[in-house]
C-alpha cells in the first residue's frame, strides 16, 4: 500500500511540474517556487508567499481560465518590484469577460516579452479572445492607482467588443481620488486582435468611474497598434474605434514612436489616434498614422463603404498656459474607396491650446513631393470633405495662443465627379484664441469634383481672433473647382466680435484650375463672407503684406471664372490693408461676365464696399493675361468703395505687363476705380503704371463708376505699344459713366501708344459736362505722341493749348517727353535730362515719392523725386544767371539770353507767380511778404535756382 501511495505522490508531482509554466524567484518569503498560471502566481504574491525583489519566468504557454489580478503592495502582499519575462517563445492565452491580467494598484511591475535584455524580438504573447457585445473585457488593465509599471516587448492581442473594453486600459479610481494610474511605461509592443476579430481600441484610457481621479505621467511609446475596427457592426453602442483613445481624464501624457496602421480592408469610419488629455505638458511626439505596415509603411490603408469618415490624428489636449510638445508625426499612406453618401478625410486636428505645434520638428500629413499618397475615389458620393490640419475651438481665453510651425501637407488626390467637395489643406475654425500659423508648406493637390473649393490654407472666424499666417507656402495645387491659395472666411454670427487677419511673407503659387466648363475661379489670397444675415458689428480685417503670388491658371471658360492675386468681398470691416506684395503670372482663358467693372484677370481685388479704411500700398503687379477671344479685360488693380468717410488709398505701386492678345475689344486698366450707389472717395498717389497692350482700350487709372471724389497725386503712367482697330487709349480716364469729382495734380500722363483707327491721349475725361466735376488738374506733364490729342474733352480731342483753354485748367501743366529708366518693367524713375518736370507744387499733402525719399519744396512732377532740384538749391557756386538787386524791394531784375520760364516759391516750396521772360525782365515782387524765395529759371539750356530776399 505504502508503495502504492508513493507511485501516486510521484505521479502528481510529475504532473505538476509537466504543467508549471511559470516560475517564480523571490529575495524574501518562499524563494523558489512554480504555478501552472499566472493567475496562481500573482495569488501568491498576494497572500504573501514571495516577497521582496520578485522575478516570474514563464517557461511555457499558459490557458488563464480566470483574471490574473495583482494587489499593490501592503498588507498581506509585500513585494518592491516584480519582473516578469519568458524564457521560451510562448503565451499567456485567456478568454475572460474580464480584464486577463488585472494590476489592481499595482506598482514596480515589469512584463518584458524578451528572452534577453539585449534582444528585440517579442517572445511573449498576452490574448485575451473574449468578444461578448455587452461585457466589457481587456487584456491588460491599469486600475486603482497602479503606479511605476512597464509593459515591453510583448504581443497584445484582445478582441474586446465594448465601449469600455481595450487591448490595454487604464482604468477608473474605484472610490479614493488620490489613487491615480500614474508613472506606467507601454513600449516596444504589438498591440493586435485577437482570433482575427478586430479589436474597438488597442490603448484605451476609460472614462473615470464617477468622474473620480485623473492618470497621469503614463507614456505609450514605439508600440505597433493595428487590426482595430468594430467587428461586429451590430453594436451600435460605438462612438468610434480607434488605435490609441486616451480621454480627458488623462494628463501629463507621452505618446512618441507608435505606428497606427490597418492592414485589412475597413468599410467604417474610425480615429487612428485620439487624445483628449487635460492637463499641462502632454508630449505628442515622432507618431507614424497610416498604411499597412510600421512608419505609415507598405500598402496603403484601405477604407471601403459608404459614408466613411476617417481622422488619423486628434489632440485636444489643454495644456493651460503651458506647453506640451507635439513634433514629427506623420499621417500619410491612405486610400479610401466608396460609392455613396460622403466621404471625408482630416489628417491631424489639434483643439491644443496655448502650446506650439512642431517647433522642433515638422509634422506631416501627406507628402509635399509625393503625389496620390493619400487617395479619395467616390464616384457615386454627394459630398467630400478633406482637410489635412484642422485647428478647431480654440477657445481657451483672450490671453492664449496656438502656434502651428513647420506642418507639410500635400500628396492629397481625391476623384468624386458627382460631389460638392471641400478640401482644405490647413484650416482653422471658430474660436476666441489667437493663432500663429508659421512656416508651413501645403502642396500637391490633385482634386475632381463636381462643385466646391480647393484652399490651402483656410481661416475662419465667427469669433474674436488674432491670426498670424506667414512665412508659409501653398503651392501646386490643381483641381477642376475653385482654388484659394489662403482663404480668410467670416461667418455669420448673431453677436458682436472682431477678428484680425495678419497674412504676411508667404508664398502661394502654382493653382491650377483645370476644369474647362463649369467652375474654374483662382484666388491666390481671398477674404471673403457668408452671404446672408448676421450682426453688423461682427468684423474681419486684414492686413495682407509682403506676399508673394503668383503662376495662377485656369483653363476654365466660363464667364463666372476669375483669376486674382489678392480680392476682397468681405464688406464687414473695420480696415482692409494690402501692402509690398508681389503679385505675378495670373492667367485666364474665359470672359468673366462681370465685364470691365470686374475683370477676368485682377492683381488686387478691393471689391467689399465698407465705409472703413482701405490701403493698397507698394504692390508690384505684372504679367497679368486674359486670353478671351473676343472681349477680354485686365486690372493691376480693382477697388469697390462706398466709403467717403474714409478715403481707399492706392499708393507706391507698380504695375505693368497687362496683356489680352487675342481679344479684339474690352479693355486694360492699371488702377480701376468703382464707386458703389454712388459713393467712394478714393486717393491715387506715386505709382508706377506702363501699359501696352495692342487689341483693347488701355487704362493708366480709370475712373468707371459713379464715386464721390478722386484725388490723383505725383503718378508717373505711360501707355506705350502699337494699337490695332479703334481701340483708344490714356494715361487718365473718366469715364461717361463717372459723377466724379477728380482733383488731378503732380502726375506725368504720358503716352507714345501709335498704330490703329482709335486715338492716344494723355487724359480724357468722357462726361457729356466734362468741367462740372474737373475740380482741380494742374501742374502735371500731359503728353500725346500726337499733339493733337493730348486731351478728350467730352467727345472732341484737344491740343495741350486746346485742352487748358477747354478745362480752365492746367495753367502751371507742361507737356514734355520723358526719359524713364525703362518701360518695360515700369520703372519709372527719370534720367537725369528730365530737368523740366522739376515744376511741380508742393501745395498737395504728399511729403515723399515713390521710393520715400523726402519731396522737394519745388517737386518734381510724378512719382520719381529728381535730385537734381536740391542739388541746385545747396550749390552756392551755381549762379549762372543775374538777378538784381538782392536783396529786393519793389522790383527784380533777371538778365538772361533766350526765352525762358520764370517760377517763384516760397520757403516751404509753394509757387507763387509764374512769368514768361525775354532776354532782361523785371519781375514785379511788391506783393511779396518779407522773406526768402526761390526763383527758378526755366530755358532751352537747362534749369537753375538762386534765393533772393524780399525786403
């Protein structure tokens, strides 16, 4: 009997051991011991078995047929740190409506599934394949303030169908709030499905129960996370699936080096990565979002299904006046395939506030080189909506900001023929806080849809913002529907608010529209609103500098299409400010049907009527075509204004290179001015304008619609080229539509134009009663190639003579060629031979020329301040003509040899009497206040000055 019972005892040891897969060494308590589980081990720890410094060795596959759950430290159980790693390739395999393995306040446990430190390879696997739709189960579970722990290495695999159920979980604070899950590293995992059904999240931070407790300082680094969608699409009871879902009871966050990716066909709509973090310095860093394999490699993802919405990445961590970090991530490697219904797409959506996204590494949606790398095919759809960054309710207070630096988005193809599409490359919506958007490239757009807009960047206001977008590129951005490079939009709102755009220093080029029918508008920099109702004291301003437009096409022809460097048809504003951009290389085939009022092909566009200031100062605009061939019509610059409370300033610019080579009729202006119901006081002042193109009228400024005033102030305009048909052209025009007053004065109005039936002038001035509104024109150089067609007075062309005596205007004027330094890029700066135009008044208001240099006491007429004036003011040695006596009483006695004029100007450069004089004159100076004056001798041999006083 006795040996009976041995041979018992023996087989039972042997089987034991047989099925001890798992190890346990501890420094204090029972040192050695083996458990078929892991779930017996971990019981007892708990009881007090193993103490002290604990190491688990899983020699073997094990079937957990309950939950794994180890206590923290205290009480019965007293362990300082637990380490559990396999020692062969195995796996910890369970099917429990529950959590598998359960760190139930758990501290200083680390699971590392590699056989050795050194390795990388993962031999241990941790599944949990429960899939019930109502019992919430995971793999591994955070619970109770289980701080300190590590999770390394390891397969993760879980099929949990709940809400609340995830491969890995951080859970709730059962009752104390100070029990937070805090301090746990999860590195370097595979985190998959179970038994090929998919898993709802990979990594989910739940909910706290209650609202009790917050986890934080937890970090998820380097894992791979793939295969997670809604198996079952029964269970409706699904937000959203997701790769990582971290909730707003999540702070101090670091999620770095993770790859989200889908390597089967998906047919739902899903997040990759969702963090809703709360508090400061969440560190959002180096992520790879997309396709079928690690680093957003291998195939694309694949989206299939009707009403498929996809988001790679989305943070809306608050980090409360404190930055976070959120550097180098990437979503890019998708495709999406669906037949009906809509279809949307955004890359990245930051709601961060008060932080600085990409400051010391880029981030990237998409690919700035690659084309199609993120794909839209929808042949059936209604509606797409794609949009590579979303900045979204920023609404932390007036005092924060968002930053967003160095963001690349491009690669972007989408195909929905039958679809009202809007795709945005950057774009920020409503909010109050202030955003910085700096140093961002969006690019490579290739979009096919039946209506909608294409806009690189997009700024959207129904709240109180400040925005920064500069130093920024928007380039190569092709579609078949309207195209914004950056688009500033003012919704409608019931209350009051003001927003403040500062687009600055960026780049926009390369829009092409494609489309040869049914759209087909580009706008390199747009400002626009919603039509409809809203407050009247809700305001978007902008102020628009030092931009860089240009290569803007379409080969639409239809006649609602229109191509702009910069346009406004925003009309709620407090001011409009357009200032040292660069505006190029605009094209466009179609005849824009609203005519010469708003043409086809404009540099600028100020078309929002607002009784609010308006400043379009030191544009350079040039090569600018319309290839309509019939009417075809061109303006550098295009101004709306109602305004007179506020003048529309149009000063400094240069514009030239207007063309439309294949029209027979319409026509070019350099600088178009529209008074809108009859209002708009508008000043024109040191610009630079050449035009020359041959087959439509020719505008320098052109004064079209009924307006309040027009103030025209040292301009230099010259028409040149040779003309075909009846085509007329002039360097200033008033039109027969025009009840303008017009006060025109230090201009050089100058035309060489030759060639056609129709007629070249200087100035024409169209109205049936031309002298009721010809307020004031006086000292500017009016010239005609032909002289006698200097003017158009009405319907009749004038002489110079003919024109002064018509107009009881012009008396101080001349007309005499000019030597520009060259015409062809309107350079407009005069040769030193232009001495005559130095015959200006300085009675105007405008204190600098062109470049800003200071103007002379005696100006010089147009937008080029000669030097020559001041040189013969400060040279004392210059005194090549007597003038007797000095100092004068009654009379002055001028001794010179031919004919000349005689201008006198006081000391702050007004003239005061001009006198035509042969050989010796005397010049009546009794009228004269005591004081010193200027006299200024005008002849055949050239031009000088001497002071005289006046007693």
């Amino acid at each position: 009997m006795y040996k009976c019972y041995l041979l018992l005892i023996l087989s039972l040891i042997s089987t034991l051991c047989m099925h001890a897969q798992v190890s346990v060494n501890a420094s204090i308590g029972l040192p050695d011991s083996t458990y078929s589980t892991l779930k017996r081990a971990f019981d007892a720890i708990n009881a007090g078995t193993h103490q002290g410094v604990i190491n688990i060795s899983i020699t073997g596959s094990t079937t957990e047929t309950s939950t794994a759950k180890l206590n923290a430290s205290g009480g019965t159980s007293n362990y300082v740190t637990i380490k559990i790693r396999p020692t062969v390739v195995c796996s910890l395999r369970g099917n429990l409506p529950s959590a598998m393995i359960d760190l139930n306040g758990a501290d200083s446990v680390i699971i590392d599934g590699r056989i050795h430190d050194s390795d990388t390879v993962r031999s241990l696997t941790i599944t949990n394949i429960h899939s019930s739709l109502t019992v919430r189960s995971s793999t591994i579970r955070f619970i109770n303030g289980a701080q300190g722990n590590t999770i390394r290495y390891c397969n993760i695999e879980g099929s949990g169908q709940t809400k609340e159920s995830g491969n890995i979980v951080l859970g709730e604070t059962a009752v104390n709030t100070t029990l937070k899950n805090a301090y746990n590293v999860i590195d370097h995992n595979d985190i998959r499905p179970a038994n090929n059904r998919g898993m709802l999240y990979g990594i989910l931070g739940r909910f706290i129960l209650q609202n009790l407790g917050y986890n934080y300082y937890n970090t998820f680094s380097n894992n791979l996370v793939h295969g997670f969608y809604n198996y079952n699409t029964a269970n409706i009871d699904i937000p959203f699936t997701a790769g990582i879902y971290l909730t707003y009871h999540e702070g101090f966050i670091t999620v770095s080096g993770n790859s989200i990716y889908q390597t089967d066909t998906i047919n739902q709509s899903q997040y990759f990565m969702y963090l809703e973090p709360t508090a400061n310095w969440n560190i959002n860093k180096d992520n790879y979002i997309g396709g079928s394999a690690a680093q957003a490699g291998g195939h694309p993802a694949y989206y299939s299904g009707d009403n498929i919405s996809i988001t790679g990445l989305y943070d809306g961590s608050n980090s409360n006046r404190n930055r976070g970090q959120v550097d180098g991530n990437v979503v890019t490697n998708f495709k999406l395939l669906s037949s009906t219904g809509s279809v949307g797409f955004t890359g990245m959506v930051f709601s961060r506030t008060n932080d600085l996204i990409g400051e010391s590494k880029k981030n990237i949606v998409g690919s700035v080189t690659d084309t199609g790398v993120i794909r839209v095919e929808c042949p059936g759809c209604t509606a797409m909506n794609i949009t590579g960054v979303l900045l979204s309710n920023l609404s932390l207070g007036s005092q924060s900001a968002l930053r967003l630096r160095n963001m690349e988005v491009g690669g972007i193809s989408a195909d929905a023929p039958l679809a009202n599409a809007q795709v945005k490359g950057i774009s920020k919506d409503v909010g109050t806080d202030s955003v910085l958007i700096e140093h961002c490239a969006v690019r490579q757009f290739a979009i096919h849809a039946d209506s909608g807009a294409v806009a690189g960047i997009a700024l959207i206001h129904n709240n109180y913002q400040q925005v920064f977008c500069r130093n920024s590129t928007v380039s190569d951005l092709s579609s078949n529907v309207n195209i914004n490079g950056i688009y500033a939009f003012r919704l409608n709102s019931a209350g009051a608010f003001t927003a403040n755009n500062i687009i600055e220093d960026n780049q926009v080029y390369g829009l092409y529209n494609n489309n040869g029918a049914v759209n087909g508008s580009v706008r390199g920099i747009f400002s626009d609103n919603v039509i409809g109702t809203g407050s009247a004291s809700a305001y978007m301003n902008n102020t628009i500098r030092r931009n860089h437009v240009y290569d803007l096409y379409t080969t639409s022809t239809n006649t609602a299409a229109i191509v702009t460097g910069i346009e406004n048809t925003n009309t709620y504003y407090q001011y409009f400010y357009v200032d040292t951009n660069t505006i190029h290389s605009l094209h466009n085939p179609a005849a824009y049907s609203g005519t010469q009022y708003s043409p086809a092909v404009q540099g600028i566009s100020a078309r929002g009527p607002r009784n609010a200031p308006v400043r379009i100062q030191g544009n350079m605009i040039y090569d600018l075509e319309n290839t309509a061939t019939s009417v075809a019509y061109v303006a550098g610059i295009t101004c709306l204004h109602s305004g007179n409370t506020n003048v529309l300033q149009v000063l400094k610019n240069r514009i030239y290179d207007l063309r439309t080579p294949l029209a027979s009729s319409g026509n070019v202006s350099g600088v178009l001015l529209n008074g809108a119901s009859g209002a708009g006081s508008f000043t024109v002042q040191n610009n630079m304008i050449r035009l020359e193109p041959a087959k439509t009228e020719v505008y320098g400024i052109n004064l079209l619609q009924i307006s309040t005033a027009v103030t025209a102030y040292f301009n230099s305009i010259s028409i040149g080229g040779t003309a075909t048909g009846t085509n007329i052209s002039a360097a200033f025009r008033k039109s027969r539509f025009t009840g303008t007053t017009v006060t025109s004065v230090n201009n050089v109005y100058y035309n060489t134009r030759t060639g056609g039936t129709g007629k070249h002038y200087a100035l024409v001035n169209e109205r049936p009663m031309p002298a009721q509104e010809w307020i004031l024109s006086n000292y500017n150089d009016l010239y005609s190639v032909n002289p006698a067609t200097v003017g158009l007075w009405y319907n009749k062309p004038l002489s110079f003579a003919d024109f002064k005596d018509s107009s009881n205007m012009d008396a101080h004027s001349i007309s005499v060629p000019v030597s520009f330094v060259d015409t062809t890029t309107a350079d407009l700066h005069l040769l030193s031979g232009n001495s005559a135009l130095v015959a200006g008044t300085s009675s105007t208001p405008v204190t600098d020329d062109y470049d800003g240099d200071e103007r002379h006491p005696v100006p010089t007429i147009g937008a080029d301040e000669l030097e020559v004036m001041m040189a013969l003011m400060k040279d004392e040695a210059k005194k090549t003509i007597a003038i007797y006596p000095n100092p004068a009483h009654d009379y002055l006695t001028v001794n010179i040899a031919d004919n000349a004029l005689l201008s006198i100007y006081d000391a702050q450069g007004k003239k005061i009497q001009d006198k035509k004089a042969v050989s010796k004159t005397v010049v009546d100076v009794q009228k004269l206040m005591p004081g010193m004056y200027l006299l200024i001798i005008r002849s055949s041999s050239g031009i000088s000055a001497q002071w005289f006083i006046k007693q």
